[in-house]
C-alpha cells in the first residue's frame, strides 16, 4: 500500500525558552496533503510545563511549612519542660509570708524570672502555627486543583511519556533529510565579545554528544583560535583552550568538520586543514582561480573572498573568479584531500551579496549585510537551477560578518557587529511513506 506524500515543516532546535512541542498551524495543500508546522524545543516540555513548576513550588513550601513546624515542635516541648522544671518553684511561692520565707520567694522569684520570656515565645508560637495552619490549608486546595486537572494519571507517568514522545520526534527530524528554508526565527544572542568582525562554530558532523564552541575574532592575519569545553562555557567566557595557528588566516568564513578547522591561508588562495587533536596542519590545497585579498568579497569587505561551509551534503567553498566575471561559485569539496568535486556558476554577483549559508546543497544569499537584510537568492546545485527569495530576518545589530548553517543543530551561527547569535530557521520538507 502507498500512501500520499505528506508535507511538514519544521523549525530547528532553538525555540524561545519558554516553548514546547506544539502544533500551531495545520493546512491542507490543493491535492488533500497535510501541511503542519511543528515548534521542536532544545530542552524537556515537562520541565517548563505550568503544573510541574506549580508542583515544584508546592513541594518547596511543603518543605519550608514542615521545617517551620519542627522549629516550634522542638521549641515548644523545650519550653514545656521549662515550665515543668519551674512548677515545684511556682509551688513554693504559694503560702505565708514571713521574714525568712522573703528571703527564699526573691530567690525563686529570680529563677522564675527566664520563665516570662519562655510565655512570651509560646504565645508568638501560636501565632506561627495559626499562620502556617492558614497556609497548609492553601496548598491543600492548590494540589486538589491540580490533581483534578491532571486527572488519573500519575504525573511521573505523563512526564515519562512527554520524554518518550520527545525522543520519537527528535528521531524522526533526524530522519527528515534535507528541506528548503521558508523562514528564520528571530535572533537569540548569545554573547557580545571580540571585535566587530569575526566567527564562531559548533562542529557540522560530529556527534551530538561533543558541544565544543569555537571563537575567532578578526578577518585580518589572526592566528589564535579559542576552544570552549561547552555553550554555556563560550556564553560565561571560561573554560577554554587556545590553539596558535601556523598560519594566519583571511576574512571570517572558516568552518570545523569532523574534527579540524578548514580556513583560507592569509593573502592566498590556499586552503588549509588543521586538525584540533594533533594541533598540526594536515592539508593544504589552491582553490585555483579563486579570488583573494578583497578581489571578490562580500559587501561588507574584509577580505572575504573565499567562504568555507558545511551542510547536509558536506564541505563547500563559496567564492568567485576573474572568468566568472565576479559571480558567486559554489564548489562541493572532498574533506579529505580538498579536491573540487564538482563547481556550479550561479550567475549572481558575489559584491552584491551580504552573506551566504549552504543548507540541503542549496546556496542561499542575503542581499545586505546591514539593517534590512533577507534572504534574496537561492541556488539549488541538485538541479542546476535559481530561485529569487524573501525571507526576512532581523539584524539586530545591523553589521552581519559571518553567518554559516550548523546541519547537525540546524541552525544559523551570525558574527553580527560583535555579537555572536543564533538564528533558528523553518525548513519545509516532503516526506514520502510506503509500505
């Protein structure tokens, strides 16, 4: 049995904090096809969901109303035994008063004196166990609230099936393939640091399970390469190792893949491997014809010529020459030996573009790099073929020096006027089921 082609598109792994899996638009094409748009969140929904931090809170001050409760327990049988110690005292002071006997009352009238503070205390402990008697009984109708909308199921057991749930979904994506982007998200920053130009990158192949961040600052004869262990780690500026080129590179579109650094080598057109493991370099190759040192930049400059990217597809170059009369080249090539393997002319002039990105084997290029910037030209290298875009997306900081596409985390990296920011981005997909 065939089944009908389904369409669906879905956004990358980093929605707003506060998001969740959801479904928040279905539509059906001409021909009867499903059209969903799904939101995939980076972290667990039951974590962020509304119950479970109700849940949470009342378990806080569960805890807080019970510790409270000890204190005065703990304090009132202390007390208690106070008063039970000073009872034969209460005692003696009852009866006549004599001459002697005066002498002995202001005695035990001295001893009984801490007596006062203990009765002041108990009493403010009564207040305290009003208050907190006032309290329990609140969250007593807080839980009853949330057990009815929860209903018969164990929470536990429906935060075990949302992970569950989760898990498939991720797989799935993983499964997806390649799609063509329809939108991206609005930037989310990450730090500001460096210069007003430069790049940073997470590996495009390596496993999931490897979250290194690297940072270089400059487009100009720069050699140092920081290193940092974790996200969080880049975001907090700790950390970090640092890695000293043996030589130094130009403009900012490097890209890490399996492991090494590919970078164009200073006032060349040479490309380089350096393998971060072994801190050596391990190839380098002419990209022959190609433009350097400000011949063919992008339209912000700094000796952008050539621009290393990585996709689905795997290791690309971007970049122009003179016989191609300054139009953008795109060049699929061999990570191993860095071999073109084979070259398409898009026919659209590289001084004229702000920046581009490779997702799906597909070229895409901004048409600024300043305030207003959007996604203007697509080249799809499958079929030979261009496509005039508008995908908008915000600059938030108007001065766009690098923006390359992360296929493992399926979202954009931006180098923009010092700032680095992820954009996540809406790729449209057509999934075919048989069987």
């Amino acid at each position: 049995m065939s089944l009908t082609p389904s369409l669906l598109v879905l956004q990358g792994l980093y929605p707003g904090s506060e998001e969740g899996w959801q479904v928040y638009s279905t539509a059906s094409d001409p021909d009867g096809r499903c059209v969903c748009t799904v939101v995939a969140p980076a972290r667990n929904l039951c974590k962020r969901d509304p119950r479970s931090r109700q849940l949470r809170l009342l378990t806080e001050q569960v805890q807080n109303v019970s510790q409270s409760m000890e204190v005065v327990d703990l304090r009132t049988s202390r007390d208690l035994q106070y008063v039970r110690d000073s009872e034969p005292l209460l005692r003696g002071v009852d009866g006549p008063v004599e001459e002697k006997r005066a002498n002995e009352l202001k005695g035990q009238m001295s001893q009984l004196r801490p007596l006062l503070s203990v009765v002041e205390q108990y009493r403010l402990d009564l207040q305290t166990l009003a208050t907190l008697r006032l309290e329990l009984l609140n969250l007593s109708i807080i839980l009853a609230a949330i057990q009815e909308e929860v209903g018969a199921y164990d929470y536990e057991e429906l935060q075990q099936r949302v992970l569950l749930l989760e898990t498939r979904l991720h797989s799935c994506m993983n499964k997806l393939g390649c799609g063509r982007l329809t939108a991206v998200s609005t930037p989310i920053t990450v730090r500001a640091s460096g210069s007003r130009f430069g790049s940073w990158m997470t590996d495009a192949m390596i496993p999931s399970s490897d979250s290194r961040v690297w940072s270089m600052d400059g487009y100009y004869k720069g050699r140092r390469v920081l290193e940092y262990r974790t996200m969080g780690d880049f975001t907090k500026g700790q950390n970090f190792v640092q890695h000293l080129l043996p030589h130094p590179w130009a403009g900012t579109g490097h890209v890490v893949y399996n492991g090494s650094l590919y970078y164009n080598k200073h006032q060349s057109n040479i490309l380089i491997q350096y393998h971060f493991r072994s801190r050596s370099v391990l190839l380098q190759r002419s990209l022959s014809g190609a433009g350097y040192n400000n011949t063919f930049p992008y339209s912000w400059g700094g000796s952008s010529d050539i621009d290393l990217m990585a996709d689905e597809m795997g290791l690309w170059a971007v970049y122009t020459s003179i016989p191609n009369a300054g139009n953008i080249m795109v060049s699929r090539l061999d990570s191993r030996s860095l071999e073109v393997l084979r070259s398409w002319d898009t026919g659209f002039p590289k001084r004229s573009a702000g920046e581009a990105f490779m997702i799906c084997g597909t070229l895409y290029v901004t048409n600024s790099h300043l305030a207003g910037a959007k996604v203007h030209f697509a080249y799809h290298t499958n079929s030979s073929t261009y496509e005039y875009t508008d995908v908008p997306f915000h600059n938030q900081y108007s001065h766009i020096s690098m923006m390359d596409y992360n296929p493992r985390e399926r979202a954009l990296y931006t180098w923009n006027n010092g700032h680095q920011v992820l954009y996540n981005v809406t790729l449209f997909h057509v999934i075919r089921s048989d069987g």
